[in-house]
C-alpha cells in the first residue's frame, strides 16, 4: 500500500483547484457494491431493536439505504467472526483529485467494542490491504440520521483505487442490535489542473526503448509503454520528475510548468554497473569466491548479495565469500552489487562441481557417507547413514571424527581397521543425544594426520 503525501506546493495551487464530486450514491440505482451475507441494498422498514433502536422507517432521501438485515428481522446475528458481516464500495478513482474527503448519513445501532463492533476501513490498492479508519468505543443508539465524514487526503489523493468498506463483527452471543443504515454515500475531493509532460525513455548504452519505466512528480505517476513512450500529468511550480526501473540508476529532472502548459522530456537511463570477474577457488570442502567491484559507480555500491543456484545465500560488504556449507555436488553462483535504489543484474555465472563420492585426492582412498542428507526421522527417532572409506596403505591407527560447523567435536569412532570399514551412524553425539539439523564435517585420520575430509547434511 502506497501513502501519498503531499508537498507545500499544493497550497499553492488555491486558483487552480475545484471542489467536485468523484463519487455519489443515495442507493436508488446499482453502483457496484460488494455486500456479504446480510448486508443489503433496500427499503428500510424500521425492523430489529431487539436492544437500542429500530432501522429507521424511511431512508434520509429516496426509497433505499444501505443496511445490515433489512429485510429478516432487523437485528445482526450473534457470534460473527471479525467483520463477518461487509459492504465495500466499487472502486473510487481519486486519480485527479487532492483535498478528498467522504460523508454519509448515518443510522448504527452497535453494541460497545467489549461485546460487538461496528468498522469503517478504507483501501488503498483495491481492497488487497486495509487501514481502519472508525470502530465504535461505546455503545450507539441512533434514533435519527447524522451525518458522518473523513479526511482521507493522506491516503487517497491522486490514487485511482480507493475503497471503502463498512462492517459487523466480531459479536458476542447475545443482545442484538439493528447495525448499519447508510444513506447518501458521497465522495469529494479537489479537482486539479495540470501541466502535461510527455517523451521516451531509452536506455543510455544500446538506445533501446525501456518499457514499465515508472514517473512520478511526487503526487501523479505513470509507466512507460512498450516503445518507451509516456505521459504524465504534473502539477504546477517546482516539482521533482523521478524515474525509476529495476536494473537502472534513478533519473531525476527538477521542473517548473504553469498550469495548462506542455513539454517533451526524452531521458536516458543508465543500467546499474555490475560486479564483473567472478572467480572461485576449493578452500577445505569450502567454495571460496571472489570478484572485481563494479568500475562506474555514479551512485556507491552499498553491499553485494551472492546467490548459490539462485537462492541469496549472504550479503557482502567486501568483493570475496566463503561458503562452508556445500556437499559433495555441482553448484551455480552469481553476484548483484546493491545500490541506495536497486541492484544490478547478476555478475558472470560460476559453475563448481565439488568432489563427488567416492572421488578423492588421495588416489586409491575415499570417505563418503550414505544416504546424503541423512534424514534423522521424527519423534526422537534416529534413522541411520552409513559412513564408509578406504585405505590405500596399512595404518594401525584410524579413527573418524564428526564436527559441527562450529568446528566443536560431535562423535568420534577409534581403533578402526585400517583397510576397509562402513560406520553406521543414529544421528547421535558422544553422549547419546540426536544432533540437531544442519551440516557436519568429518575426517577420516590415519596415524594422527588427517587424510580424507567429506560433509554430511542432517535433516528432521
């Protein structure tokens, strides 16, 4: 959801501003309401007032009102969910208008907020999100119309997709009240005149036009099509034209139209620089990375996010990362230098195949274990992996020993045969309790040096 607030200028735009109605509805025609269950568009006819008052008898102007249960016995049901009970007005397009405010005549009969409630909520984007605007604190009798009215200026001037929405809900199980009569549901707002601006937007490199390019002068915005071309209207004295497209560096233009006048901006936008020459290297079953910062930075490059088969797996502020939890498969990392505004589009691609099982460096040695991952099971229940290597020369001291990522000691085998072995592992430490997910190192040691090294990844 998008709050628009407006600048000083506006109050310079008194001459130019006219008070109109965006949107009227006394309920005798269909404009597009969206009711739910009792809610109902009629004739009242002074039903309900089981507790407080009846619905009145007659609408403030004309046959029909907006009302809660009009037509069964006049009362809101008990138990409701939170805001069971919903009218939404269609959507209202403030688009050209500041200053807006609505008003509606009023007749609620509400239990107090400790037991039933009554809402008011206002959209801003359609009805996707909301914001409350009124509930009731204390109980309400109404035995008359009056009238109701907000400012919303703060959130609908110059958006074209404003709605309201009036509710019951949540109630308790007992004392029922007649809820909701609306009548005369108007909104208004100040009709602005504007100067125009129109152009193309390409990019500065190939001259390609962009499309979805997004202008705004703080109040009225609009996108680029697909050649590139836009128009906007602006309002009049100093305003800030901004330009903003994902992948691009922020375009600004610092204008000054009277009202009713026209210009052509054509703006070229710069692509974000990127992070170019990534390169990697096998550090200890570790993929150590690094790369060359971008070399044009109109703007300063705040951090860099690193992406391993396009899942962001760490945000940088130097040019190098290690990443430590890798198994023994292929991998795909990129780079994005982060900007104040935006990223860039991804460096150079790296592809590292680590070292598969069964592949080594020691020749005819290997350690791998299997099934990788190891799923522990559920309820405190340990499944198994068998952890298995070879010897290529005799030794009479061999042991494995299993780490954590914080390199503290897990679980440990001594005195092993010094050939061929197969280790079956529970998922337990040392001292008998299941590990906890995550990825564990372990070596396998031949007369106190370390021969083979493999990861292991534990999951629940």
């Amino acid at each position: 959801m998008k709050k628009i607030v407006l600048t000083i200028n506006i109050l310079l735009l008194v001459g130019f501003l006219f008070a109109e109605v965006i949107f009227f509805d006394g309920f005798e025609t269909e404009q597009g309401w969206t009711l739910s269950e009792e809610f109902e568009i009629g004739s009242p006819e002074g039903l309900g007032g089981e507790h407080g008052n009846a619905d009145p008898t007659e609408a403030f102007e004309g046959v029909n009102v907006l009302g809660s249960d009009l037509s069964g016995n006049g009362d809101y049901g008990a138990n409701l969910e939170d805001r069971e009970l919903y009218a939404i007005s269609p959507t209202l397009n403030c688009a050209a208008y500041v200053n807006v405010e609505f008003s509606f005549m009023r007749w609620l009969n509400v239990e107090q907020a400790t037991y039933d409630h009554a809402y008011i909520d206002l959209s801003t984007d359609n009805g996707n999100t909301w914001i409350e605007l009124w509930t009731n604190n204390n109980t309400i009798t109404d035995s008359d119309w009056s009238e109701m009215s907000f400012d919303i200026s703060a959130y609908a001037d110059a958006n074209s997709t404003v709605k309201i929405r009036f509710s019951i809900g949540a109630t308790d199980g007992s004392w029922f009240y007649s809820g909701w009569n609306i009548d005369n549901f108007e909104m208004t707002g100040d009709l602005v005149s504007l100067a125009e601006i129109s152009g193309s937007i390409t990019d500065s490199e190939t001259g390609d036009p962009i499309e979805g390019a997004y202008i705004t002068d703080g109040v009225f915005d609009a996108y680029s099509d697909t050649e590139g071309i836009y128009e906007i209207g602006v309002l009049s004295g100093e305003r800030l034209l901004t330009v903003s497209k994902e992948n691009y560096f922020h375009h600004f233009n610092e204008i000054n139209y009277e009202v009713g006048e026209s210009d052509v901006i054509d703006i070229s936008m710069e692509k974000y620089s990127i992070p170019t020459n990534l390169d990697y290297t096998i550090e200890d079953y570790s993929v150590l990375l690094n790369w060359d910062a971008p070399e044009y930075q109109p703007q300063p490059v705040n951090l860099y996010n690193v992406y391993r088969d396009d899942v962001l797996i760490a945000s940088e502020n130097s040019t190098s990362y290690l990443d430590a939890e890798v198994l023994n498969q292929s991998y795909e990392y990129y780079v994005v230098a982060v900007y104040q505004n935006g990223v860039s589009e991804p460096s150079n691609i790296v592809n590292v195949q680590m070292l598969g099982a069964g592949e080594n460096l020691n020749l005819d040695s290997n350690l791998f274990n299997y099934p990788n991952p190891f799923n522990l099971g559920s309820s405190g229940r340990s499944n198994f992996t068998v952890i298995a290597f070879s010897l290529k020369e005799i030794s009479n001291n061999v042991k494995v020993k299993l780490y954590n990522v914080k390199g503290q000691l897990v679980k440990s085998w001594d005195n092993l045969s010094s050939n061929k072995t197969e280790i079956l592992w529970d998922g337990k430490d040392n001292s008998g309790k299941i590990v906890s997910s995550g990825i564990y190192n372990y070596q396998l040691i031949a007369d106190g040096k370390v021969v083979l090294s493999n990861k292991m990844l534990v999951i629940k």
